[in-house]
C-alpha cells in the first residue's frame, strides 16, 4: 500500500471515529467535521448501545494501531489486573514500545514510531528491541541506536519537529530528545494518557 493510499484511509477512519488519527487528519477534520459517505453530513440516527460501544472499541484500538486480536488479549490482561479494566486497559497499552517512542517526539505517527522499532532503530537499555508491542518497564531507558541517530528522520524528531503536531510529554517519561533517549520513570496513569476514549464503553463491549 503507498504512504498516500493509507494515508487517505487514515482519514477516512478518523473522520469516522470522530478523532484525528494523524496531523493530516487534524487538517481534513477542520474542513469537514463529519463522517464520510453521501450521507456523513446527516445528524447521526439514533444509534443502538452496540454501535456506541462498538465505536469506542474502534476508536482506542485505532489510537494505538492495533488489529482486533491484539487489543481483545490486552483487555483480557487489563480484566485479571487490580483496579478499574478500562484504566488498566489503556496503562497496558500505553506502555508499549510503539507507544511511548511516539510520545516522545522520536516519531509523528503511530505507524512511523512502529516502523523505527521493526526497522531495528531502538535500542531498550542498550539492547536492540524490535517488537513494537514489547512492554517498557518503569526504570527502562529507551533510545535512538547511535548510528541511526545520525539519519535524516531521527535528526529531525531531534531538533523538535513533531512537537507541534504531538501532546506535551506526559510526565510518566523524562524525555532527552536532543539525545533521542528517554525513560519510563513510572507506570502511566490513565488521566495521563493523551487518548480520547470512553474506557468504561469499551470495557462493555467486550463484556457483553
């Protein structure tokens, strides 16, 4: 798929979710603040309480980039935690290491942050990890391997690029983005995490 065909999918699914997905979306959404299709600028119809849950799944899965399979395993692991599901739901999910090189500022995108941990750009405590869904732990220290650091892209997340399209630092990271290097200083809390999801909804559809 090219970049500009799922960049036009990427989109689409925002304005259908009701969220901006990427910073193109941000710009599509303030010209057209309704779903797509012939019919996206009619009020909505009443929707049934499925569709309303269902949409908010939709909608923290496609925050975090994740197919169907991943997001029901992590709930199931956010189920048998302590505390409330849907806070620990999104916990669970922010610290994974797609997540968190994207809060720092090393990428723009969700799927840019996946590609420089596949494409073997990050280093978790001076080791090569290239699964986006490995969980950092508090105290781990991520950063940009040395050689890359030197690449185009990474110079540019370096110099605060992206800063302008992502959310301030949370305060669960102590980034060094002049250095591309961060650490998990905490467990994120869920009034932290920069998503827009209804978590008690979608702990409902998944419980139902």
């Amino acid at each position: 798929m090219s970049s500009v065909t799922r960049s036009r999918r990427q989109v689409r699914l925002s304005r259908a979710l009701g969220i901006a997905l990427t910073p193109k979306a941000v710009k599509h959404f303030e010209k057209r603040p309704y779903p797509p299709g012939e019919h996206g600028r009619a009020r909505r119809r009443t929707e049934s309480d499925y569709a309303v849950r269902l949409r908010e799944k939709q909608r923290l899965r496609a925050q975090y980039g994740l197919r169907e399979k991943q997001m029901a395993r992590a709930f199931e692991e956010a189920r048998k935690a302590p505390g409330l599901t849907g806070e620990a739901l999104v916990e669970i999910l922010e610290v994974r290491l797609d997540a968190l090189v994207l809060r720092a500022g090393f990428a723009r995108t969700t799927l840019q942050a996946r590609q420089a941990v596949v494409h073997r750009h990050i280093l978790v405590d001076g080791k090569i990890v290239d699964r986006p869904s490995f969980k950092v732990k508090p105290g781990q220290t991520v950063q940009v391997k040395p050689k890359s650091q030197a690449t185009v892209p990474f110079q540019v997340a370096a110099a605060g690029a992206h800063r302008d399209v992502l959310p301030a630092v949370p305060p669960y990271l102590n980034v060094q983005l002049e250095k591309l290097s961060f650490t998990l200083v905490r467990s994120p809390k869920r009034a932290e995490v920069p998503v827009t999801a209804e978590v008690q909804l979608v702990v409902e559809h998944y419980s139902r």
